[in-house]
C-alpha cells in the first residue's frame, strides 16, 4: 500500500479570517502533544507527492478487499475507538441546540449515501477548538471543530463539509488505512479461535491487532492524512450526496475557494499536506457546473443562524 | 429463485415504501436473515417472519451470519465467502481490553453521541421545510 498521504483534514490552515460577517480565528490543528500509545511517533515528513495517485489506485482494489473482511460490526468497534481517540484530544462541545441541528443535517446527508446503514448509525459531535477541522471514523462517528462551524456562511456550506465526512464513511477510507499485514493477522487470530468466547492468549493478540489498526487509522486521520484520491473520492460522494437531497453542490466549491484563499503558500501543515483547494475545484469542475448560486431559502438561513449563532 | 440475505446492522427497521420516509412496520435484528422479493434502485423488499417490508440494501448481506458459531462453523468461516461470524473479531471485549491498557482514551463522549438518535418525522420535517427532497432515499 501506498504510504504517500497528504493530511487528511477538510479545513485546516492558520490564520484569521472573516466570513460572512463571522470571524473565524484559525489556529493551526495541533496534533503534538498526548496520543495514545503508538502513536506518538508520527511521521514527521510523509513523502506527498510519491506518484501516490497511481500506485494507489492500483492497490486500491486489493486494499478495499481486505477492509471489506471485516464485518460491520467489526468496523463498528474500530470506529468507536478510533472516536474515542479523537476525543482523548479534543474536548467535545457541549451545546445541545448546535449538536441537534448539526446531526439532522448530517443524518440526512447520510440517509442519501450510498452507505445509508452503519451497524450502529451515523453520529456527529462538535469539537470544541478553533482549529478548522473535521474526521470521520470507520462506521459513521463524524466530527467537526467549532472552528470549521464558524467558517459555514450557511447550510448548505456546512452540508458539503458533512458530505465530504459521510463521504469518506461510505468508501470505508479509514478501514483501507490499516495496513493490509495487520488485516491478515486479524482473520488470522479469528480463524484460529475455536469456542464462543476468546481464550486470553487470542484476546491479547487480537487486542495487539486492534490497538495497530486503530493508531494506522488514527495516524492517517490525524497526522499524515488521505491520499488525493480518497479526497478526491469523498468530495464526489459529497456532490452526489448534496444534488440527491437538494443542495447545490457549488457550495463545497466555496468553502474550497475560501480555503484557497486563506492559505499562505508553502508555511503550513496544510499547504503541505493537502491537496490544494485549487486541484479539488478542479476536480470537481467536471461535476458542477461554474456559476452563481441561488440564494438558500429563508427557512435554511433561520434555522443555521438559530442553531449556530452562538458556536 | 428467491435470494437470502441477512441483517448486517444492530438494528434493521423495514418500511411500507422503498425510501427513509415510509412508515416503519417492523424491526428486524443482526443476523436475521431475510427473503429478497423485489429490488427497486437500492432498496429491497425483503419477507421475514417477523414480517415484511422495504429496506436499504446497504443493512443486508448474501454472507449467512452465525451468530453463536460453534467450532465447525468459526473453521468454516476462514475458508468461505458466504459465511460472517457474529461477535467474533473485534467486538466488545477486545475493546475493553484495548481500554484497560489505554486508560487515557476516554469513551464517554462516544457512548453519548451514540444516544443522539434524529427521529424519522423531524428528518421529514426538516427537508419539506427547508425545500429538499429525500430523492436519494429512494434511488
């Protein structure tokens, strides 16, 4: 499998920014710090611009196979701890209104995947932190910073954020980031185990499995990031979302332009990592037509500023 | 012929039209295992004995899945397709010896957020108001 990822947040840059009469105080996403053992030793320099696209998108196929070795149910369980990670750096808002409407736009994104049914379902928290970030954990846990909440001028802009994050959920791109050896020793461990209940010794070797497969999801999520074809492939899951339940899908190609242009070229983690806003949009071009949106309906804007006003 | 799957999500409710907005008419388990009788776009009309139904086809799988597999069945899980294990893998107890040995990794958000649940009528609600369709519910 490839290893050549660039960082994987939607938003994510430094700065300061004003938009639509919000401003958005942008910190850089600081991932130093406490992470749960194994992951402490995050690359450093990930080697981006590997000819990544290519090699990915031929092991692409085997990967996926591998991923899709795991039950829901399994996926569930990574999913969870994988969100528990999250949360062990992030504080999670605690403002009811915001958390509510934030799961009713994302859960109906999500009724219109092609991944509607998780084992458990999706869920959306709001991180309480400037930085302008957002993940997405295997089986439908999302998440987005306070920070990435400012910087939505309206519902459909956030819709496109929740899209790109159901997005990810729906082609299983964290499943794909455990690495495939980890994949085998697992089927491996489960097709020894002979009795209903694990005998200690599998336990403990399964839990060495799960612990590798959760910091390999974690690290890619938090530090090194998904591929360009992953984010490519999330931002048209986002725009066959966004078109099935009637937002327009040049909503996502504002927040990318406004992205674009609050990033200082070659100082950050995110120009470095990421593919630029600029390739997304031009990726995209091809499925959304240029022009100006019309405006959102009135109901839309009331209940997005009744919700978020505060946040 | 008629196609068997089963139930692949903790929780399978079956609707009295193919979309998220049909009133639901019965709840189905993991691992329940369903006759297929029609499929419109991704929705599938399935027949159980608790009862019959529409369901997105992304909560079924053609794997059979055992939910209490005895060792036979765990050996021939490894050389099937056709066959999941219930519980087996990573599940609740793996997670909780993932926990003992990482006390800093704190859960209690994600059992929360797990709580939020966004009833059906307010989804329905929400996109008649705001002028959406539930389009992709139903293709």
């Amino acid at each position: 499998m490839s290893r050549g990822y660039s960082r994987r947040a939607f938003l994510h840059q430094a700065g300061r920014v004003s938009l639509a009469g919000l401003t958005c105080t942008v910190a850089q996403s600081a991932f130093g710090g406490w992470l749960p053992s194994g992951i402490s030793d995050l690359p450093g320099t990930v080697n981006k611009l590997s000819g990544y696209a290519d090699s990915i998108q031929k092991s692409a196929t085997a990967i996926q196979k591998a991923a899709e070795e795991f039950t829901p149910e399994q996926e569930y369980y990574i999913g969870r701890t994988v969100g528990a990670v999250v949360l062990s750096k992030y504080r999670a808002y605690d403002n009811q209104k915001a958390t509510h409407y934030v799961n009713v736009v994302g859960q109906t994104l999500a009724q219109a995947s092609d991944l509607p049914e998780t084992f458990n379902g999706y869920h959306f928290l709001i991180l309480d932190a400037e930085d302008i970030n957002a993940f997405a954990t295997p089986s439908g846990l999302i998440f987005v910073t306070r920070g990435l909440l400012r910087c939505c001028s309206n519902e459909g802009e956030l819709a496109s954020v929740l899209a790109h994050e159901v997005g990810h959920v729906q082609h299983k791109h964290g499943m794909q980031s455990i690495e495939k050896g980890r994949v085998t020793e697992a089927l491996t461990v489960i097709g020894l185990e002979a009795t209903k209940t694990f005998a200690q010794s599998d336990v403990a070797s399964l839990t060495r499995t799960f612990e590798g497969s959760i910091n390999d999801i974690a690290t890619t999520m938090i530090s090194s990031g998904y591929s360009r074809a992953f984010e490519a492939e999330a931002d048209q899951a986002a725009v066959t979302i966004l078109r099935r339940v009637g937002y327009d899908p040049g909503n996502l190609i504002k927040m990318l332009e406004q992205m674009d242009a609050r990033l200082k070229p070659g100082g950050i983690d995110f120009a470095k990592t990421h593919p630029s806003p600029k390739s997304r949009i031009q990726g995209l071009a091809k499925l959304v037509a240029s022009g100006p949106a019309l405006p959102p309906p009135a109901v839309r804007e009331g209940r997005f500023k009744k919700a978020l006003q505060n946040v | 012929m008629t196609k068997t799957m089963s139930v692949q999500v903790k929780k399978c409710p079956l609707r009295n039209q193919p979309s998220f907005l049909g009133k639901v008419v019965s709840t189905l388990a993991y691992g329940d295992q369903v006759s297929v009788r029609e499929e419109r776009a991704s929705w599938l009309h399935v027949a159980t004995g608790k009862g019959e139904g529409w369901t997105h086809s992304s909560a079924l799988t053609p794997k059979k899945i055992i939910l209490n597999p005895d060792s036979r069945e765990v050996r021939a899980s490894t050389s099937s397709e056709e066959i999941a294990l219930a519980g087996k893998g990573f599940n609740k107890q793996v997670e909780q010896e993932y926990r003992r040995q990482n006390r800093n990794v704190d859960f209690t958000w994600v059992d929360k957020m797990e709580q939020i649940v966004i009833s059906q009528t307010e989804i329905g609600s929400f996109l008649r108001e705001g002028g959406l369709t539930a389009e992709g519910g139903k293709s």
